[in-house]
C-alpha cells in the first residue's frame, strides 16, 4: 500500500479507502496531503469541527464549504461543550453572541436538541437568564492543550498526595488511641481480679473462723466489747410513801430491778 498517492477530484474516492485502512505514520502522511491537496478547505472545515467553535467558522467561511442547517446546528452543539469546559454557568447573552442566534427561543430549543442528543446534560435558568451544565461530552484535544492538561494532572496528584497523608496521620492517632484504651482497659480488668481475689479470701476467712468456734463466735456478738460505757442507773428517787418502781423503765439498771423485787412490800 503506497501512502503518495496525490489527492485530486479523480482519485478521492480510492483516498478515502487508504485513509480508511493506513495507520501511524502512513495515516499522517496521508492526512498531511489532504490539508495539502484541492480538498484542503475540506480538511479545514474537519478541523473545525474537531476543535473549533462556530465562531471560528463564522470567521473563516469564505475560505470554507458551506454547511447547511443541520451541520450548523451540530457545530453550534460542540461550541456549547467548549464553554461548558470553562465554565457551568452560562448567560445566555453568552451564548446567544457565541452561537450567533436571535433570540433566546431559538437559544433554548437548540440547548434541547443537545439535550436529547446527549451532547450536554443540564438545565435553562429562565429566570436568571442562563444555562446550567451538569455534563458534557469531550472534544479532541489539541497538541498545544496537552501541556495544561499535564499541568492540571500534577495539580491534582499532588492534592490527592495531601488528602492521603492527611489520612494517614488520621489514622496514625486512632491507633494511637485505640492502644491508651486497651491499655487503660487491661487495667482497670487487673484492679478488678485483684479485688475479686482480695474479697474471696478475706470471705473464706470469715467462714473459715465461723465454722471453728460457732458458740464463741455468738458469745462475741452478744457481749459488749470491754470498755464499753454501760448506762448508769437514775439517781432520781421518789420521795412519795409506797412508790413502787416501774419495773419495764428503761432507765433502771437490771441488778437494781432484781433486788427490788426481791424485797417485801410494806404496808402502809
């Protein structure tokens, strides 16, 4: 296959086929004598269409084939993807200068055929007089944007390199403090056991003290434990004739209680 075949009106036809099987550097070669040939305004208008705006061609029209209303329309079409590119809010006096419409109903019909051709995704801001892009397609991309796109690119690594080691020190101090709470934990377990311990022996003791001598373990809770203040009896003495003590007072001493029982009653 030879990729020097000079393109004229007569053999476009059999350009065409090369063009539709050559690769690498046989497509370049014959790219290069299209834009070179009589069907380089041709070649132009594709360029457009790859990259350019309708603005662009509103420009150069006179040097290009003309294009009739649907092609219009597509052109228009991909020069509102380039705007969305920049930005998502577009006026419609923006667009309206851009596409080179009349008036805004012609501007939001054409939005709705780019709707339904799933060239955007969006919707018209009637009240704010603007277009809200949500999505939309790509273009090609021209060798002079490459150097911003790998600008763009390392803009991004490096900020997903901040959020990373931002998450990393994150989880450097939940594990951090993941280790004080078990820590903290296992303590406060051994305080407990310790206890347990502590409490067991000391209950197996009492048991065991109780099981040998029960009679003399009840004799100390009844006895009171020496030096105890024990109650005086009352020093008030009824001078009445024949009194006789109450013997249920709570304030007589029980030895008392007993001798005077035990006396006899004298008559009056």
């Amino acid at each position: 296959m030879s990729a020097e075949v000079k393109v004229t009106g007569q053999n476009q036809e059999q350009f065409l086929l090369l063009a539709k099987s050559a690769k690498g550097a046989a497509l370049a070669t014959l790219i290069h004598q299209l834009a070179e040939s009589d069907f380089a305004s041709t070649f132009r208008l594709l360029t457009v269409f790859a990259y350019g705006t309708y603005a662009d061609y509103l420009a150069e029209a006179r040097n290009l084939p003309p294009l009739t209303e649907a092609q219009k329309n597509k052109l228009r079409h991909l020069s509102v993807v380039t705007l969305a590119a920049k930005v998502k809010c577009i006026p419609y006096a923006v667009l309206l200068e851009a596409l080179a419409l009349r008036n805004v109903r012609q501007l939001e019909d054409l939005v709705i055929e780019a709707v339904y051709a799933d060239v955007l995704r969006g919707s018209l801001d009637q009240r704010n007089q603007r277009l809200e892009v949500d999505y939309s397609i790509g273009r090609d991309i021209q060798r002079q944007d490459l150097s911003a796109i790998a600008r763009t690119l390392q803009e991004w690594c490096v900020g997903c390199e901040v959020v990373l080691s931002g998450i990393e020190e994150q989880v450097s101090r939940a594990n951090q403090h993941k280790e004080q709470q078990l820590g903290l934990k296992q303590q406060i377990e051994s305080e407990v056991a310790n206890l347990k311990k502590t409490i067991k022996v000391t209950t197996a003791a009492a048991a065991a003290a109780t099981s040998q001598d029960p009679e003399q373990h009840l004799t100390e809770l009844r006895e009171p434990a020496p030096g105890t203040n024990q109650r005086q009896p009352s020093k008030k003495a009824s001078k009445g004739k024949g009194h006789c003590v109450d013997p249920f007072s709570h304030c007589v001493d029980p030895l008392t209680l007993a001798l005077h029982l035990q006396q006899p009653v004298k008559q009056a």
